[in-house]
C-alpha cells in the first residue's frame, strides 16, 4: 500500500482532531471583522481559496486568496495567514519575511522543524497530518477543517460523510475516462481546482476546473462520449441535463464537497495503479518547492 493510500484513509481521524484543535489555536487565528489574505503555493493556494470564500460568505470578513508569489504588497491587511505544508516553500519563507514588522501573520504547516515556524508571528503546527507522499492529501483537508471549526462551519457529519467515501465504491466507470472537469461555485470552487491538480499529479490525467456557472461559456464544448464532469455542491439548475445532453458521465453526490475530494483523491490512486505510476512520488514534483536561486 502506498503512502498516499494509507494517508487518505487517515482523514476523518485527522478532522476529529484538527476540530479539536481549533479552539485551543484561536488566538492565532484571524478574529471576525478582520480584513485578511490568505497565501499559499499549489495545495494550499486551493484550500487558501476555500477558506477564504467561506469566511467571507458566512458574514466573518473581508478575505483575498493569492499565489504567495502573486501576493500584492501595496495593499494592506488585518492579517496574512500562509498555508505550507513543508514549512520550507521559497515563495511564502519570502513573503512573511517581507510582511515582518508590516503586516501581523500566522502560518499553518505540518513541520515545526523548519524555517516557517520563526518567519511568521505566529504558528499552528499540525504535524499530526504530515504525510510521506508528494501529494497532499491530509494535510489539506486537516488544515481546511480546523478553519471550518474555527468559523464555527464544521460539524461532525462532515466527518462521518469522508468515512463513507472511503466506504462506497466509485462510481463505475470514471477509471476509463480520458478528460475529468470539476466545477464549483463559491468556497467549493477552490476545491474543484484541487480536484483536477489532484488527478493531474497522481494519475498525469486531463483534467481541468472551472466556477461552475461558466462552464457553459466555452468549456462544455469538450464534453463529449468518455468524458466527466464533476460537480462540487450544488450545481446551477439544468447544467446536469445539459451536461448529459452532451454524452458525457455527471458526477455529484449528496456528501459534504469536503468529503466529495475525498472521493476524487481516491480515483486519483486508482487511476495511477491502473497506469502502473507511483502515486507517492510523481514525475517532476518534489515536497516542496525550494528556489536555490531565489
């Protein structure tokens, strides 16, 4: 079994404890009414744009989500809260130490051991959700969760429903498409966008993400025979016929869109296993992105 197997079937423990966690790590994290960016670098760029859609949409305040490269630095916030993993990412190290002294931040990583945990103001640690594969897979749901339980938007049936896609089987046929589009609207359209780097880094398949209302501006042209469609949430009126309409699979399902990427994590292994790929180190990647020349 691969690492990134065993990491994914962790999950619901890992929430159970990030859930936990979160009121203990308050003081650290962004008060209601601040004006805050969140940064982050692949992974966690995505669940930068989740939660930052969440906190916004539930009335909590102001919140931009960048590339921590694309961050603008004329602008000025309550906060900045950076999302790495490895704690070692080029990009955010450059970033928190360009905000020291400007701007108060916190960062959320897997690893207390590197540079991060004196670059940011302050730290949350969730070594508990580290992981040995490449992917990420825990960490970014973990980190997603303790923000949710923080905004007072985690609940334990978004717990028991990751237990049940780990359970029920995929639906049939998804192995055998040649192109996945994933779609979403509002927080979930962050995690439409860490579905299809999910599959693209696991299983080198076609994939692509898109806000779930502009679908139909363009990209709906390449449904076709062979194809899917993947809807976080709940999806605007008459897409599903229109999508149908055009030969290609309609995937959604009644389970938390949290939980739905669990699902989509799970057709990423499989479909490496079935192309004969190491779902733990995929061509071209490494655990974190360090610029020697930066």
């Amino acid at each position: 079994m691969s690492f990134v197997e065993i990491e994914t079937a962790s999950q619901p423990d890992c929430w159970r404890r990030a859930a936990d966690l979160a009121q203990s790590q308050a003081a650290a994290l962004p008060a209601t009414g601040e004006r805050i960016a969140v940064v982050g670098c692949g992974t966690s760029f995505y669940m930068a744009q989740a939660y930052a859609a969440l906190r916004e949409g539930s009335g909590q305040g102001e919140s931009d989500a960048f590339a921590a490269s694309e961050f603008p630095v004329t602008r000025r916030y309550d906060r900045v809260v950076a999302l790495t993993r490895s704690g070692t990412t080029t990009e955010v190290l450059e970033l928190l130490e360009r905000l020291r002294g400007v701007t108060p931040t916190v960062a959320i990583t897997a690893d207390p051991r590197t540079p991060v945990m004196t670059s940011a103001d302050a730290v949350v640690v969730l070594d508990f959700a580290d992981e040995q594969s490449v992917v990420q897979t825990r960490f970014a749901t973990t980190l997603l969760t303790l923000l949710r339980a923080h905004l007072g938007l985690h609940t334990d049936d978004v717990v028991r429903d990751a237990e049940a896609a780990l359970a029920e089987p995929l639906p049939q046929g998804l192995l055998d498409c040649t192109q996945f589009t994933f779609l979403g609207r509002g927080w979930t359209a962050g995690l439409a966008n860490e579905a299809a780097l999910k599959m693209k880094e696991a299983s080198l398949s076609w994939t692509e993400a898109y806000a779930a209302m502009e679908y139909r501006h363009g990209p709906i042209s390449i449904a076709t025979e062979g194809t899917a469609t993947w809807m976080f949430g709940a999806a605007p009126e008459g897409l599903r016929e229109q999508v149908l309409a055009t030969g290609a699979r309609w995937v959604e399902s009644a389970l938390d869109p949290l939980a739905e990427l669990v699902r989509v994590q799970r057709l990423a292994i499989a479909r490496a296993a079935a192309r004969g790929l190491d779902p733990d180190s995929p061509r071209h990647l490494t655990r974190s992105v360090v610029l020697a020349d930066a």
